[in-house]
C-alpha cells in the first residue's frame, strides 16, 4: 500500500511541477492579502513550482461616465452599446463591493 501511494505522490508531483502545468494565485486588492500572495509565490518558485500570474480579483470603484466622457463617439453602434452596457455593469458590480482600503506607499 505505502509503494503505490509513493508511486502516486511521485506521480502527482511530477505532473505539477512539468511544463504543462502552471499555478494561478487569485488575491483581492487589500494589502495583507497581497502580502500572502506574495509569500505563496515566493514558496511556490522556491519548490519548483511553475506560477503563471497573479490575479487580484476584487472590482475596484469604476465612476460613472457620459457617453461622451467614454470616448466611444464614432465607432460601431452595436459594440458601442455592448462596451456601454458593459461598463454600467462594472459601475454597479463596483458599487456593491466594500470599499477599497487606501493605497499603501
């Protein structure tokens, strides 16, 4: 029993540490989250591990905006209308989220 899990545990570190696989770390935009994030890539480089990129997946405040402000006079109707619909609802996405912390310097 103990030889097939070696096999397997062998197997299975293999496979993550091979050149079809890659980490993606997933954070939000709060400093301490980052801090981690950080740390984990740092470990996961540091065992061989292949990271491909870091999201911060947090939506950040998006104003609202005239069409004007938007600068989509001129192009296509149907993808203006598509990129406007599109904003509006990262506009309100935004606005249920928890306020950001500040920025950190």
């Amino acid at each position: 029993m103990i030889e097939g899990f070696n096999t397997r545990a062998a197997e299975v570190n293999r496979l993550l540490r091979g050149p079809a696989t890659a980490f993606v770390l997933v954070t939000t935009a709060e400093p301490h989250t980052i801090e981690t994030a950080i740390d984990f890539h740092h470990e996961l480089t540091a065992g061989g591990f292949p990271v491909a990129g870091i999201v911060a997946n947090r939506v950040l405040a998006f104003p609202r905006l005239t069409e004007a402000e938007q600068g989509l006079a001129g192009w296509d109707e149907p993808l203006r209308r598509k990129l406007v619909k599109n904003y509006g609802d990262l506009c309100d996405l935004s606005r249920r989220e928890p306020p950001c912390p500040q920025a950190v310097a």
